[in-house]
C-alpha cells in the first residue's frame, strides 16, 4: 500500500506519517525531512535549499524529485511508502506517477487532511513558542513570516494536487481537526477499506 498525504504545513501529516510507520511499518518519505538533513550535511545542494526554506519557498522540482528517486531506488519498502510533504506542485506529482510505472508501484491513496488556515496558523506559531519555552530547536521556518509565505505556496503550488488526484479517482479526505486518536483512525478506515 503506497500513500500520499496531502494537507498545508501543519495539519498533522509528519505525525500521522510517524504512527504509520510504527503500527503498520510503512516507510516515510519526507522531503522536509531528507531537505533539513542536507542543509546539515554543509553540500551544496544543502547551502542552495537552506536559503529557500527558511524563506518558506519551495525548494526546485528537479530537487526534491531527485531525492524521492533516491529513496525508491534504495530497495527499502516495507509495508509500503507514505510521502509526506511531496508531491507539493503538479510536476512533482507528474514525476511521481511516472517513477512508480516505471517501478511498477501503484499509488492507492491520496488522503487529504483538512484543517481551517486559522488554527493552522496558531498551530506553528503555539508549537513554535513551546519549543522555544522548553530550550528545544526552533525550525528556522516556523515564524509568521514564512508561514504565509508557505501558505500562499500551499494553495498557489499545491492545492491543485487535490482537483488532480480527485479526477485520478484517488482522493479521500478527511478532517485534520479532529484529535490525533480520531484522525489516526480515520486513516486506517481508508487504508482497511
Ligand atoms: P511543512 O509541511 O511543515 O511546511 P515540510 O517539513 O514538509 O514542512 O517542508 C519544509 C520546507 O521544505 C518547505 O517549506 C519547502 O521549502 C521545502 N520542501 C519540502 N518538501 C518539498 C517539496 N516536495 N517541493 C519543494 N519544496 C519542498
């Protein structure tokens, strides 16, 4: 079983993702995640992307659909993929299809997380000043700055996903709001369908 999930920054999908893995043995593919560890690792690539994450821009198609490509072809597969946070543009999802022919994967869902802009909004700024309360690292890109920007890169870039795999008759979704209990069980109501 291989899924999308689909939802603005801070809907909750890195957590439902990290339960997936646990419960079910799914293989997360990040991008946030695999960007923020190669603007560490001091390459390149990495001193390119840092720049445009922390603006809250997306980093280039040809990038990110670099590393997805990696991370497919490493063999790892488990109980299936979960790409969070990628496709975030059309060509992105494009490439995406096209790769897991190629492979002979199939893509079964795209679940989409709902969640109101408003509490989304408080959502990273409350979890931001809570890390920062408790001493712990702050995400560079978690301020109100880049949130708006990454917000305008949500419906501008991204949105479009959701009419795209509507069509593709891949689409389910579901409210982000709930707790994560409810949400987590909403999502295992799509997968055991
Ligand atoms: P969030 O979902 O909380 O916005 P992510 O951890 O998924 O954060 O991504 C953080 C940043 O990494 C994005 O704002 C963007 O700059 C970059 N990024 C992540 N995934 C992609 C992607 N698929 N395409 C382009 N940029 C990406």
């Amino acid at each position: 079983m291989n899924i999308i999930l689909l939802g603005p920054p801070g809907a909750g999908k890195g957590t439902q993702a990290g339960r997936l893995v646990s419960d079910r043995n799914m293989v997360q593919l990040s991008t946030g995640d695999m960007l923020r560890a190669a603007r560490t690792s001091g390459t390149e690539m990495g001193k390119i992307v840092a720049d445009v994450m922390d603006r809250g821009d997306l980093v280039t198609d040809e990038i990110v659909i670099g590393l997805i490509k990696e991370q497919l072809e490493s063999g790892k597969t488990g109980g299936g993929f979960i790409f969070d946070g990628f496709p975030r543009t059309l060509q992105q999802a494009d490439a995406l299809g096209a790769l897991m022919d190629e492979m002979g994967l199939t893509l079964d869902h795209v679940i989409e997380m709902q969640v109101n802009d408003e509490v989304l909004v408080k959502r990273i700024v409350g979890r931001a000043e809570e890390a920062r309360k408790a001493g712990q690292p702050v995400r560079a890109d978690d301020n109100e700055e880049s949130l708006k920007v990454r917000l305008l890169a949500y419906y501008k870039q991204t949105s479009p996903l959701i009419g795209y795999y509507y069509a593709k008759g891949m689409l389910k979704s579901l409210d982000g709001l709930g707790t994560i209990e409810q949400v987590s069980k909403d999502i295992a109501s799509i997968l055991d369908a």
